[in-house]
C-alpha cells in the first residue's frame, strides 16, 4: 500500500464503504475532507460544497459516523466572516439530517476563532463536537468553557506547535485534561495512539466507559481499536478522503517520528 492510501480514501465513495466495514464491527468514524488552507472565495465555497455533500452521504447511507471540518478549508485564513457563514450552513445541514458535527483545531494562532465558531455552531445544533490539544497551556481554562456551553471535547496532544514539545509533559497534561472532563462528568473523545496514555485512560475510566471514545487514525493502531471495540469500550476512527491531503499525511509522520524518539511505538 503507498504511504498516502494508508492515511487517505481517494473519494466520498469509498469513505462511506469504509465506514459500513468499520461500523460492523462496532467501530464509529469521522470522516473529514482533505481540504484545507483556502486561499479564496472560491475554494472556500468548494470546501462547503464538499462537507455539505459528506453530510448528505452519512445520511444516504445510515451510516454510524460524523462529519469533521477544518475552518482553514472554509476561509478562516483569509475572511472570518466567511468561514463563519459557510460552518453555520454546514451546521444547519447537520441538524436536518441529524448528523453529528465535529470541527478540527489547526494552528496555535487559530483557537480563538475556532472556539468562537464552535460556540455560534452550538447554538445551532446540540451535536457539535472541537478539538482540543493539550499542548497548549490554555486548554484546561477551554475544555472547562466549551463543557460549559453544551459543547463535546475531542481531546488531542496536538499536532502543530504548541507550548511544549516534551512528550512526557504532553502525556502528562493530555493525562490531567481527561481527569478534568471526568470531573465534570463530560463525555469526550481521546485522540492517542500512545500505548502508555491508552492503558492510563483505561485504568482511570474503567469505572465510567461512558465518558470516553478512544479516537484513532485511519492507518493506524487496527487490532487495538477493534480489540478495545470487542471489549465494550467506544471507539471512533478519523477517515480522511480525497485528493491533496499532503500535509495532512505530513503531520502523521511527524506524528510516528516523534513517537520513536520518546522510545515508543504506536499502540499496535
């Protein structure tokens, strides 16, 4: 398989087939567009299009899955204004077809507005989920607000820069997040493919299962996700679909190069 199909469906098609393989075996699933960085009106209207059809797909098919979007692909860059538009007609259009919205964190610069937009699509729509990554010092003041607000966490280390790069203080404040979320009684979803991160959540949330997903990638971790599936736990995968995607595939091998150098490899 080249490296790009291990991380990316090259169409809507064959992300909806995925899906109903995945959700036969108990397994939920994001599916995101690779588009992102809209540098115009036009892409940025492409990108909704896009989402919009997504939308409308999940639906067709019945199938047990979300969709995710990037503001960057709807203008963010750019025009907020925008972006704000195009997420709130995305979001109307989840609510009609009662699809579960969840909107992805991009760079360290980009929270506020994302946040922002989480807010005005909450109020929309109740199944609204955003990311959230706790290499940034702020998280634990945003996950508090965005519980606050009716709004679902995905919990993630980060992918971008953030305010540390130390994998142990990563691990460890991705760690005291979830303990947060736990405390307030917020069910959430975990991005990890760290086997160290993914046996502590288990050991901490075997009382309460019904707060936690386990989020994995499309590409990796397989007979984890489908084991922890078989043993009653939640789980979800993100399948991105599409043409483009390279920095997408970019951040994952970061993302396993950066693993190998704490000494680990992803859970299996």
């Amino acid at each position: 398989m080249d490296e790009r199909r291990r991380w990316i469906l090259p169409d809507l098609a064959s992300a909806l087939d995925w899906t109903g393989e995945r959700n036969a075996r108990k397994v939920r699933c994001t599916l995101a567009l690779t588009r992102e960085y809209a540098r115009t009106a036009e892409e940025a209207r492409a990108g909704a299009d896009g989402d919009l059809a997504c939308i409308r797909g999940i639906s067709s098919a019945g199938a047990r899955a979300s969709l995710s979007v990037k503001p960057s692909a709807l203008g963010s860059l750019f025009d907020p204004e925008t972006c704000r538009a195009h997420l709130l007609g995305i979001t109307r259009e989840a609510r009609t077809s009662n699809i579960p919205l969840e909107i992805d964190m991009e760079g360290k610069g980009t929270v506020d507005l994302t946040l922002a937009a989480a807010s005005a699509c909450r109020r929309e729509y109740p199944r609204v989920t955003v990311a959230l990554q706790s290499y940034l010092d702020r998280t634990p003041g945003d996950l508090r607000r965005m519980v606050s607000e009716g709004i679902r966490v995905r919990l993630v280390k980060g992918a971008y820069l953030g305010d540390t790069a130390d994998p142990g203080e990563i691990r460890r404040r991705t760690d005291d997040d979830a303990r947060i979320l736990k405390e307030l009684g917020a069910p959430f979803s975990l991005g990890t493919h760290d086997p160290l991160l993914l046996d502590q959540i288990k050991r901490e949330f075997g009382d309460s299962r019904d707060l936690v997903e386990f989020g994995f990638l499309m590409g990796l971790s397989d007979a984890t996700k489908l084991r922890l599936a078989g043993e009653g736990w939640q789980v979800s995968e993100y399948v991105p679909y599409g043409q483009g995607g390279d920095a997408y595939v970019l951040r994952r091998q970061r993302y396993l190069r950066d693993l190998e150098r704490s000494g680990l490899a992803p859970a299996p």
